[in-house]
C-alpha cells in the first residue's frame, strides 16, 4: 500500500517534502496515479482534458505547427510530451498539410503508452525527448509536476511539508530547504502573512531543459494557471486541489495513489525559465490563440451550417453540427476553458 511505504520513508528520514509526496503518490511505479491503473484522461476516468473535449483542439494547433513547419522546412517533429490518450496527436496530425519526419510522444503511463500505440501507431513513444527542430507540444503537464510547498511567516519563508499524524498524514512547518525559500522569493511575487506558494522547481527546469533541447521551433505550453501577481487572491489557501471522476476530490493527503493531484501554473516563473534558456515567450489566454488560429471563424461557420441544415430539414447533419458549435464554445468559454494559458516559445 502506497501509503505504508510514504509513511516507512517519513519514520526513516523525517518529514519529506510535498514534491516528494508528490512524486511517490503520482509516479510510483507500484502504486502511483499515474503510473498504475486505467487511463485518466477520457471520460471513464477522473478528468478531461481539452482534445477530449473535441479533435477541434488539436486541428486548431496543427495550423500553428503548419506555420513552424513554412517557417523551419525539413526535417521537422512534432512532440507530445504528456500525450495521455493521444487524442492531441491523432487529431493534430491528421491536420497537417505535410508529413514531419519524426512523431514522438513522451509518456509515463503505462496506460495512456498503451492508447497513444494503438490511436497513434506512426508515433514513437519515449521516456524523454533528444535534441530535435520542429514543434513541442505540452497540454496540461506542468500542473502535475511535483512541487514543494512555501509559507509566508514574517519576512521570512517556512516550508509544509509532509508527516506523520495517527494512522494518516499532515503538513508540518518546518525550516525551508534553501532552494525552496529563493524561488518562492524570486518568483511568488506579492504573497501575505500566512499565504501558501506552490514552488515549481521541477517544472521551470523542465522547461529549461526543453528548451535547450530544441534547437529551433517552438514549444507550446497550455495549463490553468496565471501570472504570479494574478494568483495573488488565490494564495490564502494555496491552489493544490485533487480531482476524482470529473470533480474536485478529498485532501491530496489523504489517499494517495487514489486521486489526480494538481495546481495553479506559475507562469510568471515559466516565462523567466524560457528567458533562461534564451528563449523569448509571449503568454496568450487559450482562447485568444485559438481564435488566432482560426477557431473562431470555423465556429462561426459552424453556427451557419446549424441554421441552413435546420432550413433544410437535414435533422441529422444540424443535430451534428449543434454538438460541434458545443465543442467549439467549450474550448472558448472565457470562464472555462478558454481562461487557460498558452505560453508560445518561439526559437
């Protein structure tokens, strides 16, 4: 049981820290959330992501990746990182108007390894990425990387992290690890007495690392989250929140394994990563790169096709595109989906 061996390691070592917490109740191999169990991501499982929601996601994006290919030429790639079901991939790349050279998806998920081979067969499925051109994808990945927890105590920063309490678990505050206390002071921002900051390190160095690989073309970063001074209202109580069947789930600590966990992206801290890198990057709200890349008018088309179906008497093709112009409007809703973030890196 995962949680026996989380609290074997507290008793060994003391309290650990919650992007370890994270990382076990997560990735484990023999017990973690990801790692083990069925596919997450449809809607069987605990969430749904935007390609779930319509193959007009990932058409969208492949105009974008159109426009890297005409700017770079051959060879190119196109890579998935976090491909999940692979419902990105296919729909993206039955959109292009060319062949890349090179499909890569990069997954962890025994589960979501096993979809992306079966909807993406031309895709080569990895661990990792090697040095590559062309287009780097990456949907709702970074608020699932492991991440330590700041408190705002003064002038100074204490860290929870994660111990013992009866039969389950608790956050305790303890002394930070330097590298906790300088990027909650680097990047956090305005932050009151008593907020919580979640400290991505693990997700700006990947992003770093990314980056780096790349040695020309872009990286597409999309996840909820916001600038640093925008999260500010939602430090109070910290934006760690687990989910289970398509709603916010128990404490994070609670039953771990059991329960997708996840946060707010530091996009103020993802831009200064890609700085980092040499790489400058232009954040958009999700639905503004959308619309950029022709949602919108393809929405309105949409809602067209409806009334001349209607007009028309073709009950079928309108009851179709009545389920489209739903979809469309869901990847665009300005309180929903459409108030997720992109963070366009070009190089």
């Amino acid at each position: 049981m995962l949680l026996d061996r989380i609290t074997a390691e507290i008793r060994s070592d003391g309290p650990i820290g919650f992007d370890r917490f994270m990382e076990i109740a997560l990735y484990d191999p023999d017990g973690g959330y990801f790692a083990t169990g069925a596919l997450r991501s449809d809607r069987a499982g605990d969430f749904l992501t935007s390609p779930e929601i319509s193959p007009m996601f990932g058409e969208t994006i492949a105009g974008f990746i159109g426009a890297e290919h005409g700017r770079l030429g051959a060879p190119f790639s196109v890579i998935e990182v976090g491909g999940g079901s692979g419902s990105l991939l296919r729909s993206l790349l039955d959109s292009l108007a060319f062949d890349p050279e090179s499909v890569v998806a990069v997954e962890r998920s025994e589960a979501a390894r096993a979809s992306i081979e079966d909807v993406v067969p031309e895709a080569e499925v990895l661990d990792r990425i090697s040095r590559s051109r062309g287009v780097i994808v990456a949907n709702e990945l970074l608020d699932n990387m492991p991440a330590a927890l700041a408190v705002r105590r003064g002038s100074e920063w204490r860290e929870r992290r994660v111990g013992i309490a009866g039969p389950g678990l608790e956050l305790v505050e303890l002394d930070p690890l330097p590298i906790v206390a300088e990027w909650a002071e680097r990047h956090a921002g305005s932050v009151p007495e008593g907020a919580q900051v979640e400290v991505q390190i693990q997700a700006t160095e990947w992003v770093v690392d990314h980056l780096r690989l790349l040695e020309s073309g872009a990286m597409l970063l999309f996840d909820y989250g916001d600038l640093a001074a925008n999260l500010e209202h939602r430090r109070a109580e910290g934006t760690v929140r687990t989910y289970r069947r398509h709603h916010l789930g128990p404490d994070p600590l609670a039953e771990p394994g059991a329960t997708d966990i996840t946060m707010d992206v530091d996009f103020s801290a993802v831009m200064a990563a890609a700085g980092k890198a040499g790489v400058k990057v232009e954040l958009l709200r999700q639905d503004d790169f959308l619309e950029q890349w022709g949602l919108g008018e393809r929405l309105s088309a949409l809602r067209r096709g409806v009334l001349i179906a209607a007009r028309q008497g073709r009950t079928m093709d309108q009851l179709k595109l009545k389920s489209q112009v739903i979809e469309a409007e869901t990847l665009l809703h300005p309180r929903g989906l459409g108030d997720f973030r992109v963070a366009v890196c070009r190089k």
